[in-house]
C-alpha cells in the first residue's frame, strides 16, 4: 500500500488536540458521576467509537492506495525548433513596439504552451546559430527569449539557407533508430520576410523527405516601416530613407515545401493562436510510449466508514447518569 499523502506536523497536533480535550471531558464526566456515586463505564463506548472515525477520517485524507498496475500511455512528443530573424529590418516599427519586440512577445506565448515538448532556440541573419539547445526547461526558455536582440548578430541581411542546413543538422544526428519512436519535428520559422539569399530548393526537399515540417510566422505589414538607426533612421547609399516591408512570398515557400502553414503577425490581428492548434493537431506520425506505475487512491472506503460510524454517534444516545 501506498499513500497519496504524508503525515505532517498538522495531522500530529490534530490528532494531539482532540486527544488532550476528550480526556479532559472524560475526567470532568467521571468527577460528576462519582459525585452520584455512579460508574458511568457506557462513556468509554463513545470513546472508542470517536476515536475510531477520527482515525479513519485521517487515513481517507492520507489517501490509502493500493492495486498497483502497470499502464501504458501513448503520447505525441515534438521537438520543436524556433528560429528568430535577427537582422535590421526586425527593428522596424510598423508592429509597435517593434518587430523583434513582438516576434519575442509571441515566442515566449510558444514556449509556455508546448511546455511540455523540447524546445530549441535558433538565431540569423545572413548565418544562423544554435542559441538554446533542446530543453524541457521552460525558465531557461523564458530567460534566453527576453534576451534577444538585432544587436546580438552582425548586421547583414537575411539567408533562410543557413537555418534550413542548421536545423537539418541538429534534428538528423538526434534521429532514433525507429521511425515509429521518433517526435514529430517542427521548425517554426519567424521573420519578416525579406530573403537575400538562394539555393534553398535542395534543402527543403530533404527536410520533406525527413518529415521536418516548417511552420513560418510572418511579422510586419505590407505598408512596412523605417528601421530605427543611430541618429534618426536607416538610409541607404544615395541618402534615401529605406523602407521595410513584409514580404510573405517567402515564408509561404517554406511552408508549402515541406507540409507546413504559413501565419501572420501584423497591427491588426495575430494568427499566433491558429499557429499553436495547427501544431497541435499533427498526428500519427511519431509517438512516445512510457510504461508507468499506476494505483487508485481508495479514501473513499474509510471516508464511508468514518461517516456511518458518525451516523451512530449522533442516533445512538448513551446515559451517563441514571437518576
């Protein structure tokens, strides 16, 4: 048998209290039926009879446990990758309070409801880095997304190349040997959408044929914004100011290669919520499977018990003095 529950420092003093008071009117009882020059021995029924239910009553809420099974649960585990664009054009101020701050603002959403699947936190620009490994630990998660910022990575401009080969890399050398024990593996992608860089075909055909879907998250607007820089904004050469603005057309290629979604934050609406069920809804592909150790909490027993025995305590008078 096992218990749901521990005796604690409350349950002692518990059971101590009542104890010291009963006796206590014990002795009053007995101080008055000596008084009548009666034996009022009856009142030790009611003793035991107390005594009984408060007992059972404390095991109830101990929680008795017992039938130990072994159960099997089947879950469906992700690996899930998030990898945040990091160039200038993320400053832009077309989403308030800026891109970077509301692609952070919306990781940090990810993280907190797929806590219970491994995440890892990607970074690039022109080139891409494993910022955090895959973890379960939701605190580490939270700490290295409040960090983020354009300043962190070289300015450059944006290569998805780079991010496809990184997290191809990292999930084909954590690959189980059986297909059927693997998690579903997902990239979610977040970026503005402005690619200055090619050859991505061959890549996103092996990330199909690996089963690595690719959700992406399009953060801006199609009016775009000027891009915050030292001293007022961002110009380019010829002194004019330069523009940024989302361009799906990209993002929308990555999801389609490879079996995903393409979704959209922008100053009207966010599909954060739609991006997190659609995850949630892949299917089939790769299970867990854990044997654990089940019993059934049987408190209810001493609970009926303990009641009924309180039933005849109140039905049941007994006379202490006959006069």
């Amino acid at each position: 048998m096992t218990w749901y529950q521990t005796i604690t420092f409350l349950e002692i003093l518990f059971g101590v209290l009542f104890l010291g008071i009963y006796i206590g009117y014990l002795v009053r009882v007995r101080k008055v039926a000596l008084f009548f020059k009666q034996r009022p021995h009856i009142v030790w029924f009611k003793f035991v009879l107390r005594h009984v239910y408060v007992l059972l009553l404390v095991i109830s809420i101990l929680g008795p446990s017992f039938g130990a099974m072994k159960k099997e649960i089947k879950t469906i585990g992700k690996d899930l990758y998030i990898a945040i664009d990091l160039s200038d054009s993320m400053n832009a101020t077309d989403v308030q309070p800026s891109r970077i701050e509301k692609a952070r603002h919306e990781m940090q959403r990810l993280i907190k409801r797929f806590n219970s699947d491994k995440i890892g936190i990607i970074v690039f620009s022109s080139e891409a880095y494993l910022h955090t490994p895959l973890t379960y630990d939701q605190e580490a998660l939270q700490l290295y997304t409040r960090t983020l910022r354009t300043d962190l990575l070289p300015a450059a401009g944006t290569d998805y190349a780079p991010v496809l080969e990184l997290v191809l890399e990292k999930f084909t050398q954590n690959k189980q040997v059986e297909v059927e024990e693997q998690k579903a593996r997902v990239l979610v992608l977040i970026s503005d959408g402005e690619d200055f860089g090619d050859n991505k075909n061959k890549l996103l055909e092996t990330l199909r044929e690996q089963n690595i879907r690719v959700f992406t998250l399009g953060v801006g607007t199609s009016d775009g914004g000027r891009i915050p820089a030292a001293g007022g904004y961002k110009k380019d050469t010829n002194g004019q100011m330069v523009f940024t603005r989302l361009n799906p057309e990209p993002l929308l290629e990555l999801a389609d290669h490879t079996d995903g979604e393409y979704f959209e934050v922008n100053d009207r609406v966010s599909e954060v919520n739609r991006l997190i069920s659609t995850i949630n809804n892949i299917e089939g592909e790769l299970r867990e499977s854990k044997t654990v150790d089940v019993t059934a909490n049987k408190y209810v027993y001493p609970l009926a018990l303990a009641l009924l025995l309180i039933l005849l305590d109140v039905l049941i008078p007994v006379k202490l003095i006959s006069i």
